[in-house]
C-alpha cells in the first residue's frame, strides 16, 4: 500500500494582531478538528505557520486563517511528501514570530526589495554581496556560491554580526536570504538601519528557490527545513 500523500505549508505575515489568547484557542480547535500538525506562532507582529495534513484539510485550513486574520498578499510555501511531517499540533504565543529585539511593523516591509529567483540568479551574476542570515549549522550544510556567512548561533546576534563584516560602499547592492523568508524581513531592516540602500530579499526563500531551480549550480550542498526534512 503506497504512503498517503501530505501537503506541507509554510507561511508568515506582519500583521497587527490582538486578544492573542482567544485566536490561540479558535486556531487550535480548528486544527484539532482536521488533524493538522505542526507549529503555528502567535505574537503581536504576526503569524509564523509550518503546519502539514491532508491536501483538503490544508486548504481548509489555509481559507480559514486568511479569513480570520483578514489578511491578503501572502506567499504559500507548499510541498507534497509521504507521511506527516510533524508528530503533533503547537501553537504557541511569543512576543515576536522571529526574535530579533523588536516588532516589525507591516508599512516598514517594502514590496520591491523582494525579488524572484530568476532575478536572483542575474543578481549573483553582478558581483553583488551575497549574505546568508540562517544560522552556521545550516550555512554548513548548504549555501548559495560565494555567500558570506554571518557565524550566527542565535538571530538575535544579527546587527552585531553584520557590523563587524568588512563590507564596502553602503550604496552597494546587497542580496540577503534565509530558508523561507522571515528572517530576511527583520534583517533587511537591520541593514537599513547601518545605511544599506540597495537591500534585495530572496522571494520565498531557499525553499522556493530549490523548487523552482533544482538543478542550479549557483546552490551548493543541501537545505535544513523547518520539519527536519533535507531539500537539495
């Protein structure tokens, strides 16, 4: 008998959110229900979802936390494997989805910093600063061609990490990106904050990167994701 087929679904979005509790306890009942798995963080910037389940109820799903957050404009990561992904449902509350210090306000995201992997690619192509904002373990296991590792063990070290790089002009271009794209908003602006001009974020991460380019020769080695899976 073949293995049942799951989807995996990834997404974030900065958003003003309020009565944490109420929306922890409505979230998880609705999960609950349709065996979904994961981890899903809650905090007063946003939403940080990696959850996975059958392919209707991860469409349920996704339908319901679009109309119950009111939200729009966000990019689905979204992958079919052989079995669950994760053993059990969390949602927990935390003061940021990706802790860096400080909340990120929705208007400071700017739409044209991110960019497809096409660009991406053109991008390397121009001699431009490449930065990795993953932590050392995952730069070890795979990186882009030329990226500089931050020798990052905890997010929250970014600013520091960042300012003791020998980089030049700041007026220099800059391509920054992480496994699916989170960290790479808070760490653009960090680097807006020392005076970068010309900050470019990978779109959907290395995640959607691989799956749109798999064979490309500007990755090198493997991916960490967030379930534990290896993507190449």
């Amino acid at each position: 008998m073949s293995e049942k087929i799951i989807d995996v679904l990834s997404f974030y979005k900065f958003i003003k959110l309020q009565s944490l509790e109420v929306l922890k306890k409505e979230i998880w009942r609705f999960m609950s229900d349709r065996n979904i798995q994961g981890t899903i963080i809650l905090s007063p910037e946003g939403i940080n979802i990696n959850i996975c389940g059958t392919k209707d109820n991860i469409k349920e799903s996704k339908k319901f936390l679009l109309k119950r957050l009111k939200i729009s404009k966000v990019f689905f990561n979204e992958d079919k494997i052989n079995g669950m992904a994760f053993t059990k449902l969390k949602v927990k509350i935390k003061r940021e989805i990706i802790k860096l210090g400080f909340h990120l306000q929705p208007d400071l995201i700017l739409d044209h910093e991110h960019i497809d992997s096409s660009r991406w690619d053109k991008l390397m192509l121009n001699d431009t600063i490449i930065i990795d904002t993953r932590n050392k373990f995952e730069y070890l296991m795979g990186s882009f061609r030329n990226s500089i590792n931050l020798d990052l063990y905890n997010f929250s070290d970014l600013e520091n990490k960042i300012n003791t790089l020998s980089l030049p002009a700041k007026s220099k271009d800059i391509g920054i990106f992480c496994t699916g794209g989170i960290r790479c908003e808070k760490a653009s602006l960090v680097l807006r904050k020392l005076g970068y001009k010309k900050i470019y974020q990978l779109h959907g991460g290395i995640i959607n990167y691989l799956r749109e380019k798999p064979n490309s020769k500007n990755w090198q080695g493997e991916c960490f994701v967030f379930d534990d899976r290896i993507t190449y």
